[in-house]
C-alpha cells in the first residue's frame, strides 16, 4: 500500500476515538470525575507524543549543529502557539467558546472581570471610595447586588432604612435626607450618582427616603457584606474610623481629581482574578443551553474550533511517517487524547439542545478531515527542506502544547483535582511503552 494511503488511513485511525468519545458522552453521560481523569490521561500522551516524534526529530535534522534545529523548533513553535491563540480568540468570539467546558470556564471569568472592571469604574468617582484602601474594595465588588426598582418604588424609607451603598445604572431617584435644619432636604440623582455610602461608614444612614422616580436599576453593595470584609481588614478598619469623623453628603464626581481616582481604579483592578472564582457548573450549563437558538453561526464556529484543535495533529502523522512506518507512540497518544476531548464537548453540545446523530456527524467530518491532513502532511510536507520541516513539526507542536495548556489540562484539574496529576504521568507513561512496541 502506498505511504499516501497508509498516511490516510493512520489518520483516520487517530480520530477515530473522536466519534466514539462523542458517543460515550451522549449515551453514558460519564461523571465530571472520570472524564477529568480520562482528560489528564490524555494530555500525557499527547504531551509525551510531541515530545518523542515532533520536537526529537526536529532537533534530530541537523546532527552537526544542534543549535540550528532548536532555532527552526522554537520559531516554528513560537508561530504555532501564537496561530492557536489568536484563532482561537477569534473564533470564541463568534460562539466557538461553547465546544467545551473549560473554554465556556474561561469565557464567563473574562466576562465576570470585565463586569467587576466597569463596577470599579463606577465607584472610582465616589470621593469616599477612592479614601479607602482599593486592595481591600475590590474584596467587596464580588458581593455587588443588581437590583430593579419600578417607577414609584421605595428603595429605602424610615421603617426600611438604607443600610447599604446604591450606585444608580439607570433611572433616576429622588433622596431625602435628615438634616437638623429647614425639615430635611431633597436631591434628584441620576445615572452614575451614588447615594447611601455613609451607611457603610458610620452604620446611621443620613437618607430618610428614596424612591425610584421611573424604572432604575441600581448596584447594591449591602452593609453585611461590606462589614465582612472590614472584620478581616485591619487597615480598612481604621480608613473607615478616619472618614466617620467627616460629615461626607451623598455620592459625587465634582471634586473628585481624575488623576486620583484613575490612580485607584488601576490599583483596585489589579489581580482582579484573585476575587472572581471559578465559574459554577450551574453558570457553565447555563452559558451551554442559553445558545440552544445560537443558529448557525455559533454551529459552524464551534466545528471550526474542534478542527483548529486537530489541524496540527493531522499534518504531523503523515510528515512523520518513514515510507510505511508510523510512530505508534503518535498515532495512540493521539487516538488517547482525542477521547476525552469529545467525551467533554459532546456532553456540551448536548446541554445546547443538538441532536445526538448531528453531534456524531460533526465528529465523522473531523475524523475524515484528520485522515485527509495526513494525507496531505505524507506529501507535502515529508519531503521539505529540513529546516522547512523542522519549523512546520515546531509548529504543530506549539499549537498542540498551547492547546493543551489552555483547554485539556485546566479542565482536567477542575474537576479532578490530585488525580489529575497522577492520570497526566500515567498517560505519559503509557504512549512511551506504546513506543517501545512500535520499535
């Protein structure tokens, strides 16, 4: 049988696990755990895989000069990696984020801190706001409250006092407030106004009333929650005895110096991270089966992020093959990996309402479109020029490492946690005895 051949049908064999991943997700519905665990297995194969037949013969191409392989390796990688990236962001924007959890994890977090980011912006013009420490805010902004008030509302009153900060994202509100003198005074409030901070501060809130004069919606930072992070926040503790001394009205931005309250933003916005947590498994499904109407758009980029996926491996099985040889470490470390992946997207795609033969058809497309790269890697890419070659193995093995670090492996660890270490050395382990009989 011609290598051309062989490349095909050693791609195809490759992903072939696909479609049977897929399957088992559908029908089994595996627990987080084991998929996790099966994940991990995976990406050590997968990790040993690249090693032993991309990087190893890469540096392998000049014998005379190591130096010059590592030089092609590293620029082929360093593209590989960067391709995958930008591709990949790409694509998430278009919906392709869906095709897995942990790509659905890293979406929600950056969405999460962007919402966190503008909440930030918001009190950074809030004079009492910037007085305090923003390390020790930003603990607060992961407690905010969205809250809708309908036109006539009371948003607080004196039977209901307003014990915590509201900051006004629409509508408008009309405050009344204690004064010692003329009976009490009135103020209108609107977008990016705040009112009730002094409640946070000295715990006697200076509003007698508020009452939404049209439909507003409000940030609701509550006293009990902001006492939590002051309990363990020595330094917040005594900023706050500091402003009770002073008699701050309601929120405002007149006097507030830009340069500061910028100065505060960017700090309080630093390491935001730390503060967000991992997206739930509720949110997760939720983000899935919210796009069960996504169209085909959202389809078509969720297929071509599983290709980008697979792309690199595709075209490596048959670059790599000599005459009718192939790397058995390659073709199983792949066949490995490529099952939990498909397991995990499956069980998505499922959540997102598609139909389980259209799921297992998506997958068969990959799998031949694999076959068909290998083919193609077999003769285009076998017979390059070596430093060609060294750079197109360098390449395919930093888009398989970014993908790897990015999607397989914080997935794994999410969900099984110590064990994910130990299935990661294992799966290593096992595509380099798969080597061993290979030779």
């Amino acid at each position: 049988m011609d290598p051309v051949t062989l490349a095909f049908l050693f791609g195809g064999l490759s992903a072939a696990s696909l479609p049977l991943g897929a399957a088992f997700g559908i029908w089994l519905n595996p627990g987080l755990r084991l998929t996790a665990a099966v994940m991990a297995f995976g990406a050590g194969a997968l990790l040993c895989a690249l090693a032993l037949e991309l990087v190893v013969p890469a540096l392998a191409h000049f014998p005379g000069d190591p130096f010059e392989g590592f030089k092609w390796l590293a620029v082929g990688a360093l593209i590989g990696c960067i391709l995958f990236i930008s591709l990949d962001h790409v694509l998430s924007g278009m919906g392709g984020y869906l095709r897995k959890v942990s790509t659905i994890a890293s979406r929600l977090k950056h969405a999460k801190k962007q919402h966190y980011r503008e909440i930030l912006d918001k009190l950074s013009v809030l004079d009492l706001m910037v007085a305090l420490p923003p390390d020790e805010i930003r603990r607060v902004v992961s407690d905010i409250e969205k809250r809708l008030f309908e036109k006539g509302e009371l948003i607080c009153h004196e039977e209901a006092p307003c014990d915590a900060l509201f900051l006004i994202e629409s509508g408008s509100v009309r405050i009344e407030s204690h004064e010692a003198h003329d009976g009490g005074q009135t103020s209108v409030l609107g977008k990016g106004e705040a009112f009730g901070e002094m409640a946070l501060v000295t715990g006697l809130p200076p509003i007698k009333r508020a009452e939404a004069l049209e439909d507003t919606m409000v940030w609701e930072i509550h006293k009990d929650d902001f006492n939590e992070v002051v309990a363990v926040s020595p330094g917040l503790q005594e900023s706050l005895d500091r402003l009770a001394a002073d008699n701050h009205g309601p929120g405002s931005s007149d006097h507030i110096d830009r340069d500061k309250s910028q100065a505060w933003l960017e700090a309080a916005s630093q390491d935001l991270e730390s503060e967000l947590g991992r997206p739930t498994e509720a949110e997760i499904m939720h983000a899935a089966s919210a796009q069960k109407t996504g169209g085909s758009n959202v389809a078509l980029a969720i297929w071509l992020g599983i290709a980008l996926d697979g792309i690199p491996e595709s075209l490596i099985i048959g670059s790599t093959m000599e005459g009718s040889n192939v790397s058995v470490a390659l073709i199983g470390g792949l066949f490995i990996a490529n099952l939990p992946e498909s397991m995990s997207s499956a069980v998505v795609m499922k959540k997102q309402g598609g139909s389980a033969w259209l799921i297992i058809g998506m997958w068969v497309s990959l799998m031949i479109m694999t076959a068909v790269g290998a083919a193609f890697g077999n003769v285009f890419v076998s017979e390059a020029p070596l430093h060609l070659r060294a750079i197109l193995e360098g390449l395919a093995a930093g888009a398989m490492l970014a993908m790897i670090a990015q999607t397989m492996l914080p997935e794994a660890y999410d969900h099984g946690g110590w064990l994910t270490g130990l299935m990661t050395v294992i799966g290593f382990l096992a595509a380099i005895w798969m080597g061993t009989l290979g030779h």
